[in-house]
C-alpha cells in the first residue's frame, strides 16, 4: 500500500486525542464554549475567563449525560483525565460539551434524530479508528475498506433520516403557518376592524391625557 498520505501526518492525527478530532470537526459550527475552567477536579459552573459566553452546561450535566447516552465516551473522558494533561482533559470535556448541545438541539426537531445524531458520532469514533489501522498498514486493506465503506453507508443513512426529520418538521410548521393564513384571510373584515378600533382607542386616549396636562399647565399659570 502506498503510505506517503497517511505519513504527511506525521502521527498527529492519532493518539489518544484523535478519538475527539472527529467530534471537533462535526461541531465546528457550533458556539464555543470558553477554554479556561478553574482546574480538572472543579465540580461547579465552569468560570469564562474568555470573550466567549458562559457555557450553557456544568461538567456534572455533561459527564452525566455522557454516562447515560455514551458510555464509551464517558470512559474515554475518564481515561484522558488519568493519563493526560489538565488542558486537555478541559479541551475533552468541552469537546463532549458541544456534543450535549448539539444533542439538545436536534432533539428540537425529533428524539429520532437526536438518537441519529449521537449514533453519527459514535460510528465516526469507530471510522476513525479504521483509518488509524489502514495508516499502521498491518491488516488486509481489502478487508478494512470494506469495513470502511459499510460504515460509511450507515452513516450516510443515519444523516439522511437527520434530514428527513427536519423536513418534517419544516411541513408541519408550513402546515401550521397555512392554516393561519387561511384563519386571517377568512376573517379579513374582523381583524382590519379590531385593529382599527385599537388604534382609534389608543389615540384618544392619548389625545384626552394630553388635554388633561395642558388644562393643568393652565390652572398652575392661573
């Protein structure tokens, strides 16, 4: 097999750390959330010691849901705190953090897709580990290419149905939003009519407080 493209890399791309790299690049859209924490065993709200806004999670709601939707990653949180550095112990746990939110948002749309999205990062952990094995060049690539590709394939499937969800939910607010046109349109003359007399109510209302601050300004002059 030809290595020169894995070994341009020069080993960065792997490592303990590189089990998180993908999750960096799925949510790098997203908002992110301040680098600095008070220390790796701070149990509270996470302090912003940046121009960044303060995060919308603690690190007991994150490990918490870690360890309930994603035993996996919670034990490589776990890991990362034993044998590796403070920082990025901190840079995993808001990496983790950004999946929670990213989590939060799509169960807006659906449960489904929630699921669907947190099962995409759990299969791209595993791509990744493929392409560190390709990288060794010590198996079948034959053999781990089609791993690769059969990943891919549910993968592909599991963002489809992301988006099928999503358009779903766009009908049912196009649905929602017809129905309330046709409700105003039905009932044109009512509503041009309370408008009106809403505006008109307002008007001289305010007309009639002014008057009564003018014949005051008039008996203070008297």
């Amino acid at each position: 097999m030809k290595m020169s493209e894995y070994e341009e890399n020069d080993g960065a791309r792997f490592g303990v750390a590189r089990v998180m790299m993908v999750v960096v690049l799925l949510v790098a859209v997203f908002v992110v959330l301040p680098s600095a924490m008070a220390d790796e065993h701070e149990e509270e709200e996470w302090e912003d010691e940046s121009e960044h806004e303060e995060p919308e999670y603690t690190m007991d709601q994150v490990l918490e849901f870690l360890e309930a939707k994603w035993p996996a990653g919670y034990e490589l949180l776990d890991e990362i705190k034993r044998e590796e550095s403070a920082a990025e112990y901190v840079e995993a746990v808001e990496m983790a953090a950004r999946v929670m939110e990213e989590y939060h948002a799509h169960a807006e749309v659906s449960e489904k897709a929630a699921e669907a999205f947190l099962s995409v990062m759990k299969l791209e952990m595993e791509l990744d580990e493929l392409w560190e094995r390709v990288w060794e060049g010590e198996e079948d690539d034959g053999k781990l290419m089609k791993e690769i590709r059969e990943l891919h394939g549910k993968i592909f499937d599991l963002q489809i149905g992301i988006d099928e969800e999503e358009l779903s939910l766009l009908k049912r607010e196009v649905k929602e939003l017809e129905g309330m046109l046709a409700d105003r349109r039905k009932n044109r003359d009512r509503i041009i009519t309370e408008d009106v007399e809403e505006m008109l109510g307002e008007i001289l209302e305010e007309r009639e407080e002014d008057e009564e601050e003018e014949d005051e300004e008039d008996e203070e002059e008297d």
